[in-house]
C-alpha cells in the first residue's frame, strides 16, 4: 500500500513538474514571440502615409506631384522553376538574368527585385502568373516637367528613418509644409480573418501635405531654361545662370542655371549640382554692380548725370595700382552718363571718390548687399562686406566698378530691382500661396525699404536705357523696345591675380523701361567663344526679353 | 404576490425581446465588415485608377513633351516677335 501511494504521488509530481515547465516554456521563454503571433492573428497596426502636397506653377500646373509606383519582390521559396521565372521577370523588369537569377536562389522568404515599377510593368507580371512573386506600393516624386526648374525645387529622398524629406530648394524650405503628418489604423479581424466592424473606425487620420502655389509662371521658365542651355552651348561655356523676377513685387518669375540634374535620379548626379548658384554662389558682379553705384552717388548729390570727370582722360593712379578702361580707351569730357554707357572704369572711380567710403556703404547697406535676401528658398548666402576700417582707396576704387566685391547673382537681382520699381527694393519670392484643402493662404508682398528716390530711379532707367541702345550689346537688343540695362565682364580672381581669359559675363536689365514687368540677370561662367558680356550674356538677355514681352502681349513703343 | 408575478413575466420578456434584437443585429450586422472592406478596396483601385490617368496628363501637358512632339512635328519657334494687342472697341476708334 505505501509504494503504490508512493509511487502515485511521485507520478502526479512529475506530471506536475513537466507541466509546470511547459508553462514556463510558452509563458515566458516563447512569450514574446506568441505574442507577437497572436496580434498579428488577431489585427494589426498601419502606419497612414500622407501624400506630399503638390508644387504647382502660377498656372495651376503641379509641377512636383505623385506617382504611384512598386516595389517588386520575390519568395525563392514558393518558385519551382526559377530559371523560367528569372528569364521572364528579367526581361519585363529590364534586368540582367544574372542578376533576378542571383536573387531567386537566397534561401529566403523575400527579396526586393526592383523597385520604381510602373503599372503596366506591374499589369504585364501579373499576367506571367508567376506564383511567390509580388508587389508593394509605393508613392514617390514625380516632376511631370522632367528636370525644369530642377535646382528650384530641389528633391525629396529619405531620411535616416527612411522617411521621405525634401532637400535643397523649395523642397527642403518648405519640407514641413508639404510633409504632412503621419496617420494609423488599427485592423482588427475575427477567427476567420475577417475585419470586425466595430473596430474599422479606430483609425487616426493621416494628414496630407499642403500645396504650395508659386510665383513661377511655367512659360518664362521654359523659355528660360531653353535659351540659357542653348546659350551655355552656344558660346561654350562651363555653366550659366539665369532669374526673371517681377520688380514692383518681388516675385520670382523663373530661375534656371546649369549644369542641372534630374529630381527623379539625383542620386546619379554629383552633390555639387544640387546647390542652386543663383543663390549659394558669390562672384564679382563686375560691370552689372556699376549701376547701383552710380545710382548711389546721383541719390547723395555727389554727382550728377551730366557731371563732367575730371580725371578721366587717362588711367587713374591708386597708391601702387593704375586703374584703366575696359578697352584702354580714355575720353577728357567724360560725364557720369557716359561712364555708364561706356562702362568706364575710370568715370566709376570718380564718382566713387566724389561719394566717400561712408556713403557707398551706407548704400550698399540700403540694396542689401552683405545681407541675405530672405528668398524662400534652402541654401541662400550672402558673403559679408568688410568692415569699414579694412577698406583702402583702392577697394573704394575697384568696387566701384564691381571687382573686389562679392555678391550672390540674387543680392544683385535684388538691388538692382530696386531701380526698376522707383527706388523700392522688395523681397524676392517664389511661393505664393500655401493651399491647405479648400484653404489658401496667401503669402503677402514684402518691402524691404527703398534705395534711391524715385527720381534717381528714373534717371538711373534713362541712363540704363541709353546703354542699351548705344552700348556694345546695341546688336542683339530688340527693336522698338525701350530696355534698360547693363552688361558685365567679370574676370575671376586666381592665386592673388586675376586672369584675363577667363571671365564671367553677365547682363542685367528690366523692361519695358516705362513700367517694367519683369527684371533679368544672366550670368556665364567661362564662356570661349567671347570673354565679353555684350557677346554672349546679353544676346541670352535680349532673346528672352523678346520672348518674355511677346508672351506679356506688349508691342513695341517706338 | 400578483405584482410580483407580473413583474418577473415583464423582466422575463423584456430580456427575451432585447437577446431576440440583439441576434438580429448582430446577424444583419455581421457580414457588413466585409463589405466595407470591400469599398475600401474599392475605393483604393479607383484611386490608383486616378493616380496613374493624372500622371499621364500631366506628362502629356507638360511643355517638355508639347515642345518635343512640336519638334518633331515640324513647328518652329517665330523669329519676330508678333504680338496681337487688344482691339480698340469701334465707339472708341471714331
């Protein structure tokens, strides 16, 4: 009797440690894992994804939207015929066999086979009816322009969460805005796998990114961008850089520069032709920056335009350096006026020293030089202007005539639109509107201050007018048209010298005259076909004036 | 004792008439889950419909592609600027 007791309560002890050790086993060992089963037969979590919000032109033409697009994938596992299976998805997703072949013989559950995959690639597989092959969306960037406007917008890629985020451009200045916010939906099922009713609505809403509305009217871009590239391979040059802007409000109209690369395959591209130059680079304006002195030095009395030079018939002499014209021409009677149409050096230099270091600066503080612009746009510098105890005469000389001095192709731009809307500078700008919805928001106009009077500024345009039509870029302007500008050959500073040959071009001007509608700068780095802005730059200006005016409906006055 | 009586027949078929409306609901109701599913699924297609004909708009009424096809067409760019400016009503022009 007590060994079969015994041996019961040995029996039942036993059965209860291995039971208590099985428990033990799913309980807390496995735990976690069967957990994780259970939710995932029970329901799961989805993270809602908004859609970007849509760039759109002054027309209403998004030229940043979304596309959908998949992510191919393959289970090597579930394929039999995997030789079959890797020449047909080769050819309809345009890989080598080798490679789709590599990837179906991982002993895994799921390879990516390539992503970017339209629908009617994705259609074209599905009717293959290759079985363990499969599809996931996506939504990506689209730019149904291709690569217009490439460095003003910038791209979206991924961050280090592999979220999408805008970089450079109105992509990354306005990241937050077109983001939008996350969302999650909770999709709970019954035994059968089902979704359960009650529990379809627990969902927070994602919230979709906002539109942004430009300035940009997509016919100036496109214009631009042709007649810039088409200058760049005209002339053969390294690059070039080109912004239409309206003076009286400051809206940016169009900008381009090139070499450009493709939003959709930026990665294809090297870093460096992200940054958008027109308002990242600084460079010696040269001849363009002429205009804002002699435009300062007429507002301050110092001068006038019929002033006569005194010492500008022959080089002028500072300290050690000798100050010559462009074409070492020098004229006795030479007035302010003619200093401009010449683009003389010599007359600048004068006027220059009739103003005063403390003026000129004051002024330049008034355009904005030295200062960013506020553009709305990622990367915007500004190089600073030195402080006032470390300029000599010679500085005072040399920016007179715009070497020695650096600014951005949009400081300039800026300034210089200030002559064009009567003495008031206005903040550039390329976004409009904000559109969330039904809502749009506008983005208001902003004054900067002014400049000059009124009259200097129209003074100033008589004297840029003249310019153009006696300068050396007479040839290429339009006729009948009253344009005011100015052109500009920058030689490029190199290891303390600067080398003749090699130089960057520019023009810069607005039109009509009378009621400017739109204010240009063109700028070539390195043209070889002509070191001179009057050859190469300003036919650029002029040929998108000409268009510009054309689309505006204006005819010629005279 | 009468009262209480009533009181238990009342309670009886108020329970019996709420567990009857709950069986009909929840049978009525049980399948509708998959059909909402189904409009959502819907729903999703007729979006990716959308999605794929906006993007073929767009890329037709992009100037890139007007440009290309007009190239190829043989249209060329006018070398003189022509530009039609607003009538002057006749009132006006007498």
């Amino acid at each position: 009797m007590t060994w079969r007791y015994r041996f019961a309560l040995f029996f039942f002890f036993t059965i209860f440690l291995l039971i208590l050790s099985r428990l033990f086993y799913w309980q807390v060992v496995r735990a976690e894992e069967l957990s994780s089963m259970g939710e995932s037969q029970y329901g799961r979590s989805i993270k809602l994804i908004p859609e970007r919000g849509e760039i759109k032109t002054s027309d209403g033409f998004p030229i940043a939207a979304n596309k959908i697009t998949y992510l191919t994938f393959a289970n090597p596992k579930e394929i039999k015929e995997k030789e079959k299976a890797a020449i047909l998805l080769s050819q309809s997703l345009s890989l080598d066999v080798a490679t789709v072949s590599a990837n179906l013989a991982l002993d895994r559950f799921w390879v990516a086979l390539k992503s970017g995959v339209d629908g009617k690639t994705k259609e074209k597989i599905e009717k293959l009816d290759l079985p363990g092959v499969g599809f996931e969306k996506h939504t990506v960037r689209f730019y149904p322009e291709a690569s217009l406007a490439a460095k003003l917008l910038g791209f979206v890629g991924k961050n280090d969460d592999g979220e999408d985020t805008g970089y450079f451009g109105l992509e990354g200045y306005y990241d937050r805005q077109l983001r939008g916010k996350f969302g999650r939906a909770a999709v709970v099922n019954d035994a059968y796998g089902r979704p359960i009713l009650a529990k379809m609505n627990n969902r927070s809403s994602e919230i979709n990114g906002r539109n942004l509305m430009l300035h940009v009217d997509r016919s100036i871009q496109f214009i631009l961008e042709k007649e810039l590239l088409s200058g760049v391979e005209r002339y053969g040059a390294l690059g070039g850089m080109a912004a239409v802007m309206d003076p009286k409000t400051g809206s940016i109209l169009a900008m381009a520069s090139y070499p450009s690369f493709d939003q959709g395959n930026y990665s294809d591209y090297p870093t460096e032709y992200y940054t958008n130059p027109l308002i990242s680079y600084s460079y010696e304006p040269g001849s363009t920056f002429k205009p804002l002195v002699m435009a300062a030095a007429i507002d301050s009395h110092a001068v006038k335009p019929e002033t006569v030079c005194t010492t500008c018939g022959a080089p002028v002499q500072i300290g050690e350096y000798q100050i010559k014209t462009w074409n070492d021409e020098y004229k006795d009677d030479l007035t302010m006026s003619e200093a401009i149409q010449l683009s003389d050096n010599t007359g600048m230099v004068y006027a220059a020293q009739k103003m005063g270091l403390d003026r000129m600066l004051q002024y330049f503080k008034k355009y904005g030089i030295g200062e960013v612009t506020g553009i709305d746009l990622q990367g915007e510098m500004a190089p600073e202007v030195r402080a006032k105890d470390s300029w000599y005469p010679i500085d005072l000389a040399t920016a007179s005539f715009g070497q020695g001095i650096s600014v951005t192709p949009i400081e300039l731009l800026s300034a210089f639109s200030s002559i064009a809307n009567d003495g008031i500078r206005m903040e550039p700008h390329v976004v409009a509107a904000v559109e969330e919805g039904d809502e749009i928001i506008k983005i208001p106009k902003k004054e900067l201050g002014r400049t000059i009077s009124a009259s200097t500024a129209k003074v100033m345009t008589e004297i840029l007018v003249k310019a153009v039509q006696r300068g050396e870029a007479k040839w290429a302007a339009p006729k009948g048209y009253r344009i005011a500008g100015k052109t500009g050959t920058a030689q490029i500073p190199i290891a303390g010298h600067y080398d003749a040959e090699k130089t960057i071009p520019s023009f810069i001007g607005f039109a009509p005259a009378d009621d400017p509608k739109f204010v240009a700068l063109v700028v070539l780095d390195r043209p070889t076909t002509s070191i001179y802005g009057s050859e190469t730059a300003a036919p650029i200006f002029f040929e998108v004036a000409k268009k510009i005016l054309t689309y505006y409906n204006i005819p010629p006055s005279e | 004792m009468k009262k209480e009586k009533i009181l238990v027949i009342t309670l009886m078929l108020t329970m019996l008439s709420l567990l009857f409306t709950r069986a009909v609901l929840s049978n009525t109701i049980s399948t509708h889950g998959i059909e909402l599913s189904e409009y959502e699924n819907d729903i999703e297609e007729l979006k990716k419909k959308n999605a794929v004909l906006k993007e073929e708009v767009l890329v037709k009424s992009s100037f890139t592609h007007i440009d290309k096809v007009a190239s190829t067409s043989g249209f060329v760019a006018s070398k003189a600027p022509f530009v039609i400016s607003n009538s002057v009503p006749i009132a006006r022009k007498q």
